[in-house]
C-alpha cells in the first residue's frame, strides 16, 4: 500500500498576529511548513498534498522548492473539510496520513506506528498526555480502554474535560475508509465546522479498530498558535541541536544561549561559547573555538582557528590557525590563508589574504588580494569605490603598511614595499621601496586658537 501525506497549512493564525500564513513563522531559520514536508519526505511518501488558503500563493512561492501537489481550501471550514480538497488526488488503495503545517518539530519515528496500523486496516491516532489538556481535543475510551471517541474542548462535558489524554489532530487510515467517513460527517457542533475528528465515532461504528500510539516526547504534538507558542518550540529544538552537538564531543558553554539556523557542522574539540549564533550552512575544523556573541554565516573554518568576542563573519573561508577579533568583521567572499590575524575593529570585504599576514588594529580592506607575511598599520584603508565602481588593490609579499595609510584602488604595492605612516597611496609602487606621500610639518609661532564669544 502506498502512502499519501496531507498537510494541512491553511489556517490564517489569528493569534500570531501577523500578515505572515501562519505556517511560514520560522523554527531555527525555516518555515515550520518545511519542518513538516521533510517529516513527510523522510517517510517516503508516494505523494504529498498541502492544503492551503490564506496567503496560499506567498505559501507556495516560499516552498517552491519542493516536490508536492498543491491543494486550494477556499473556505476555512474545518479540518475535515480540508482532508475532503486532498482526497481527490488520493487512491483508494493508499494509506492517507494527516499533519498538520504548525506542528513542525514531529519525529517520523513516531509516525511510523500510525502508518502501519492503516496499513492493516485501522483508523491510528497520535495521542498525548498532558497534565493541562485545556484547548485539546479528549480522548474517549470504553470501559475497555478501547477509543471511541474524541471530543473537543468547546463541545466537551465536564467529565470528559477531566481527561488527560488528548488529540494530536494527527491520524492515519485507509484512503477508501477515510473518504467514506469523510462523506458522512458534519457540522453539528460549537462551530459549525466539519471535524476531522468526528471519523473516529464513525470507525467505531463500523466495527473498525481505532488504535492510539504515543510520540517519544509530548512535544512532538505541540502546534504553534502564538509567539508564545513559537519561542517555546524554539528553545525545545536548539536544545536537541545542542545535545546533539556536545553528544558529538564539542563543549557548548550554554546550551540555552546557542542559536543554529541552518546545518552547523563540527570538527574534534570545537568550542562554542555563549550567545554563539550559526546561520546557513557552517562548517568548523578540529580545535576551532568560537567566542562569546559571534554570528558566523555561510562559512568555511579551517583547524585551529580562534574567533574572540563579538565577531561576525558572511559567506567566507577561513584558513588553518587564523586568529580573529575581536569585533572583526568578515563580510562576504573573504579567503584567508592560514595564521592570518584580524584584530579588533578589522572589517574585511571581498579580500583574499595570503598565509602569515596581520590586520590588527582599525582596518578596511575591500577588494584586495594581500599578499605573504604582509604587516597591516592601524587605520588603513583600502579606497575601493569611486562612487560608481568598485577597484581591486593588489599588495605584494612582505609589504609593511605603516599606520593611517589609504590605498586609492587600483592601485598596486610591490613586494617588500614600506608604506610610511600617514601616506595616500594613488600610484602603483614597485618592488622594495619606501613611500611616503606626508605634507611637511610646520610649526607656527603665535597662533591663536578660536573661541567661542564670551569665553
């Protein structure tokens, strides 16, 4: 029997307060929706089927990558009334598995037990208990301990209001089953909606079996219907990021305060220290150790570097034993060789700098190519923008940049060049010299300083 998932993403979440669909909202940098089809694509569905409605065209565009069949809700009227848009694209030979796009951090392991109970026949829901149920649907047992029913909240007693065990929303059942149930629900209730829920009274009706399976961890179950709701899913998926990374051998200084958004990966004795965040994918060497409130994005970390405090680096590499920081910046298509040093307050651009060389202090360096062992002085300056057009600055091996020096691109510096402090660089240097571009000093006798009237 082949396997269907139904998503459903066309909820408008009025409680996030938002223009964004409310599937859209990010968990760690992605769409909660991505979450989801991943979960689906990890169970190797034949199809999957994403219902949408409000914001459906921005839901489509941002997903446009992957490979589903969209289904139009025009009408939000209720989730059984989103199964009926999908199941015309469905056989009746398939097995139909229902999600939901806000409940994004679900393990396809979880699932698996749902699959195989349709598989055979039966109705099969994801169950939790809760010690607050307030807002769930109950779960319904006979005096067998066999699921009858479930009741939402609104509609409940008192009696079943007193139950623990709760609906996830999520479900799996046989397609040809599933649509006739489908075909005979309605919408009898607080609000006029057709519950997807309401198939479990008619499975027991019909003699069918309806089994419950429990996830690994009750958050599996957890949607998002707020921001509230959104940071707390947040902090529960950077912590399994985290304990994955220090299962992995690398030291997080605080597993609270470490944010991945993307694909972080890790060589041997990797540290991270506090409020660290990982953007994109990120690759980081053996021994590599990251100070406190860094932001790396995109990038590639060779062994043995060392990035101090408050360091951002974009879409760069960086070579083997590199020092950076700290409050260097990096910006994207940087290429640092090995044991190069940026100092604090260095910002880097589109420059690619050879093995052994130092920016210390106070620096700009765009669209350069330094070369060997090169000495950068404190505040230098590439001048690389004309206004229109960016120019490359070329400097050779061995050069010594001496401080409070620009670089007026093009321009080229020979190797073994010295650069006197407080020189404009416009012309080409050649190789081996020194230059100096200084206005005399002059000292002159009787001057006075201007002041302010009455002073």
């Amino acid at each position: 029997m082949g396997l269907h998932v139904v998503i459903l993403a066309a909820g408008k979440g009025t409680r996030m307060r938002s223009d964004k669909p409310k599937v859209l909202h990010e968990i760690a940098g992605k769409p909660m929706l991505h979450y989801v089809i991943e979960t689906a694509q990890a169970l190797h569905a034949d199809q999957i089927h994403v219902v949408h409605g409000h914001g459906g065209d921005q839901v489509k565009q941002v997903s446009a990558d992957y490979p589903v069949n969209w289904v139009e809700q025009a009408q939000q009227k209720g989730t059984g009334h989103a199964v009926q848009q999908a199941m015309p694209h469905v056989p009746d030979n398939a097995g139909v598995l229902v999600l939901y796009g806000d409940v994004p951090l679900t393990q396809s392991a979880s699932l698996q037990p749902l699959i195989d109970a349709a598989n055979e026949g039966d109705l099969a829901l994801l169950t939790s208990v809760l010690d607050d149920a307030t807002g769930y649907g109950r779960i319904v047992r006979n005096a067998n301990d066999l699921v009858r029913a479930i009741v939402e909240h609104k509609d409940a007693a008192d009696d079943e209001l007193a139950i623990r065990e709760i609906n996830t929303g999520m479900l799996a059942a046989p397609a040809g089953r599933l649509r006739d149930w489908l075909s005979r629900i309605n919408d009898d209730n607080a609000q006029g909606e057709l519950y997807l829920t309401d198939i479990v009274g008619l499975a027991v009706a019909d003699g069918v079996a309806v089994q419950a399976a429990h996830p690994q961890h009750a958050w599996e179950g957890d949607g998002v219907n707020s921001r509230q709701d959104q940071a707390r899913l947040e902090r529960i998926f950077q912590g399994l990021l985290a304990d994955q990374l220090m299962a992995d051998g690398v030291t997080v200084a605080d597993p609270a305060r470490l944010d991945i958004r993307g694909n972080l990966r890790c060589g041997r004795d990797v540290f991270l220290d506090v409020n660290t965040l990982f953007l994109g994918d990120v690759e980081l060497g053996d021994g590599v150790s990251i100070g406190p409130n860094t932001i790396i994005d995109n990038c590639r970390v060779a062994d043995g570097v060392h990035i101090r405090e408050n360091c951002v680096l974009e879409k760069s590499i960086i070579g083997k034993d590199c020092t950076i920081g700290p409050f260097s910046r990096v910006r994207p298509e940087s290429d640092l060789a090995a044991n190069v040093h940026l100092g604090n307050f260095v910002e880097l651009k589109k420059a690619k700098v050879a093995e052994g060389s130092k920016i210390n202090h106070l620096s700009y360096v765009g669209d350069s190519i330094v070369g060997r062992d090169v000495n950068i002085g404190a505040g230098t300056i590439t001048c690389n923008y004309d206004g229109a057009n960016k120019h490359l600055t070329e400097i050779g091996d061995d050069v010594f940049v001496g401080s409070d020096t620009q670089l007026v691109a093009p321009v080229k510096v020979g190797k073994g060049v010295t650069i006197g402090a407080g020189t404009t660089v416009t012309r080409d240097i050649p190789d081996d010299l020194l230059c100096i571009s200084r206005v005399p000093q002059k000292h002159i006798k009787g001057w006075q300083r201007p002041r302010k009237k009455g002073n």
